[in-house]
C-alpha cells in the first residue's frame, strides 16, 4: 500500500479545502495554491509493496512504457477557473487507494483486437485455427478478467506524475495548458485470469496472445497518442506453479524426441534434462537407434556378399548371438574373411571378431609370428570361442583349432583346456 491512500486525496482531500465562494466569485488565487499543493501530493506519493494477492491460474506481468498510462479519464474532477487543478478523473482501487486497471477494461480491449480476425492469426501463427472459435471459447466461456494491480514501481518508488493537453480554442492565442494524472513508465502491473486450460488454445497460449495484444493496443486512454503501451511482459507464478510447467514441459519434450527418432533431439533433452527420470529410457533410445543404423548399413554390406561369404558370415553372427555383437564387430568379421580368404598377413586383434573354432583356426595359421603376449591373446579368446558353444561343437571345439600342433605347443593347449574344464 501507498503511504497515504491515493483515491482518497484525488477524490476527496483535493476538495476538502476550496473556497467555493471565490469559484463563484470567478477568483482563483487562493483555489489555485491549494490545488496546486493537493496535486503535488498526490504526485508524491511513495508506493510500498505489499503481499501479492494470488489470483486465477495463469499471470503475467507488464510494465508501462513513456509517456505512461491514464486510466478512468472519463470519471468527473474538473472543478471550474482554477489554475493547476487535475482535470481528468482517475481509477483507485476503492481500498488500497492504489491505480488500478479494471479487468472489463482489460477484456474490453483484448475483445476489440478480434472485429481484426487477420492480426488474431498472425499473433497465433497458425492458418487452421479459427479466429472465431477462438474468441467465442475465450469470451463466451467461463474465462475470468481480473483487475489488474501495481506490484512494483519505479526506482524511486513512485507511481504517478502530471502531463498538460494543450487545445487551441483560438488559434490566434497561446493555448492553456490544462493538466491531468498519470501512471508514470517504469511502473509494472499484475494481469490475472481464470482461464480454462481445455480447449482450441492452452491457457499458456492465451496468455501469450493477450500480452502481444496489450503490447500492440495499449490500455486506457490516449493510445492513439502513445500513452497505455506496456512492454516486458514476463511470467509470474509461484515456485509451485514453475515446477508442474517444468514437468509439463519435460514431459511434452520428452515425447518429441521419443516420436523423433533422432538421436541428436535425444542427446539434446539429456542436455537439457540431465537430472530427468526417463534418461536411462533415452539412453536405451539411443543406442537402438545407433544399432538401427548400423544395422542397416551391415544389411547393405551383407547383401553385397557373394553366397559363400554369405554363409560364413551368417554363421559368425549365430554363434556370437549370445554376446549381444554389435554391427561394427560383424563388420570385421567380414574384413576378416576376405583377409583370411586372400590368404594375407592379418592381425591378432582380429580374434576378437571370430565366433567359431574352425575360422580362429585360420586366422591363427595365418599369423607370421607369435609372441608370449599374443599366446595371451589367443587364449583369451579361445576360451571365450569354447564356452560360447554348446553340445558337439563346445565339445569338437579344440579339436578343430588344433592349437597345440599350430604353436607347437601341446602344454599351452592343455592349459587352456584345464581353464575351462574341457576334456
């Protein structure tokens, strides 16, 4: 609240002390000092914040821009032949004594932009929404306009200032200057609304559209001039309120990228979301997709392949099913068979490709050298080839790798042997 209650200075201490004899009398010295005093007052007036009063689910707040805002201009307050005196009326808010923009006004205003169902459509950007509907669910629904109150003032703390109009009655003499009340710039009010978030526009949408509306229109009098324009408009809800939009939000963006399979719009929400429930969820999106992908590209490689590579390498993938191979390791496997088929030098790290005894056979012969480290290697893997195998094959596995006569080696073959309890 204000200081002092501003309605009720502008509406009945300003009057409190005229000499309405001298206003007969058609003298105003005396009137006019004390009018020019009152007005001062009312001008000086400090605004003190308050505790906000929450109203309706969706608020937002705007700010007034230069030259300011008039508000009530049609209520009388022109007294006659004093110099100095206000002479437009004002709108108080009835308690707090504080300016006020009445929510008929508001819902006055944002009913007038829709007589221009074009600029509707270009503020909603949408050619298959109908302007119509949309004012009749806004209007004719159950909606509700709250006034609108100040809950922040300029640096200074004030709220209210003067201004002249300057008519020319005669246009061979000076004008008189007569003068009114403004809501000064830099003075921020609280829009509130009940709206119904069901419907051809979420009540975050609606907002959005009443606030390029007001932004565009203004409020109260003397738009055409430049007064009533607002600006900054941002959202005021409570922390709670943050929280479901943030969830809401989440969940929204969460079911785009899900839909997207993109796996640039996934890894995005996680950036975005790191702290998200459904990360393990995108996670597994991501590496789906990335198998998709690759699998595709093995599908391609795979049907490039003449009938016995085919076959080869369909046996491959049989016996590392259980490994869960990814496509890049398959993809050696083939670099790997057409090695070993060219019968040219080859890697050890090619073993980690191989799933059967009869190709890690083949690949060991075809190994120049064998180091200490590399008989690591190979054991390593030939034991993994034997424990993926089952029945016959399990059984018929180191017989067909041949390990020990391959290294000339028949001790490294029992150890491997032993490690595993093959027989």
């Amino acid at each position: 609240m204000s200081s002092a209650n501003i309605g009720w200075l502008f509406y009945k201490d300003y009057f409190k002390g005229l000499d309405y004899k001298e206003i007969l009398d058609k003298k105003e010295d005396k009137n006019s000092k004390y009018i020019e005093s009152k007005v001062a007052q009312i001008i000086a007036s400090k605004f003190v914040k308050t505790e906000e009063e929450i109203l309706g689910s969706t608020r937002f707040q705007g700010t007034t821009s230069y030259p300011g805002l008039i508000l009530g201009s049609g209520n009388a307050h022109e007294v006659p032949s004093v110099k100095g005196q206000a002479i437009l009326g004002f709108h108080f808010d009835y308690t707090s004594g504080l300016p006020v923009i009445a929510g008929s006004s508001i819902k006055g205003v944002l009913r007038s932009a829709f007589k221009h169902p074009e600029y509707i459509q270009a503020l909603l950007d949408d050619a298959d929404i109908n302007v119509e509907d949309v004012e009749k669910e806004i209007f004719n629904n159950a909606d509700v306009f709250f006034d609108a109150y100040i809950i922040k003032a300029d640096a200074y703390e004030r709220i209210l200032g003067d201004d002249y109009l300057t008519p020319h009655a005669d246009p061979l003499k000076d004008p008189i200057p007569l003068r009114f009340i403004k809501v000064l710039p830099d003075v921020t009010f609280l829009f509130q609304f009940e709206i119904l978030d069901k419907g051809i526009l979420s009540k975050y949408k609606k907002a959005e559209l009443f606030q390029n509306i007001l932004g565009d229109l203004g409020l109260g009098a003397k738009t055409n001039v430049g007064y009533g324009k607002l600006e900054n408009f941002k959202k005021n809800q409570t922390a709670e309120e943050l929280e479901v939009e943030r969830l809401e939000r989440e969940k929204n963006l969460l079911n785009e990228a899900l839909l997207s399979k993109d796996i640039a719009i996934l890894e995005k929400f996680m950036v975005d979301f790191p702290k998200s429930d459904a990360i393990d969820k995108i996670k597994v999106e991501i590496e789906t997709l990335k198998f998709s992908t690759q699998s595709d590209s093995l599908q391609k490689k795979f049907d490039e392949l003449d009938k016995k590579n085919k076959k080869y390498l369909q046996t491959f993938i049989e016996a590392n099913e259980k490994y869960d191979y990814a496509a890049e390791i398959v993809i050696e496997a083939n670099k790997c068979l057409d090695a070993l088929d060219k019968k040219v030098e080859v890697s050890i790290e090619i073993l980690s490709t191989l799933g059967d005894a009869k190709s890690f056979k083949t690949a060991i012969a075809s190994l120049k050298t064998i180091s200490d480290d590399d008989k690591v290697i190979i054991a390593e893997h030939a034991k993994r080839i034997y424990l993926s195998l089952k029945g016959k094959k399990q059984k018929n596995c180191f017989k067909e790798m041949q390990l020990g006569s391959l290294l000339n080696d028949k001790v490294f073959e029992s150890g491997i042997k032993e490690s595993v309890g093959a027989k």
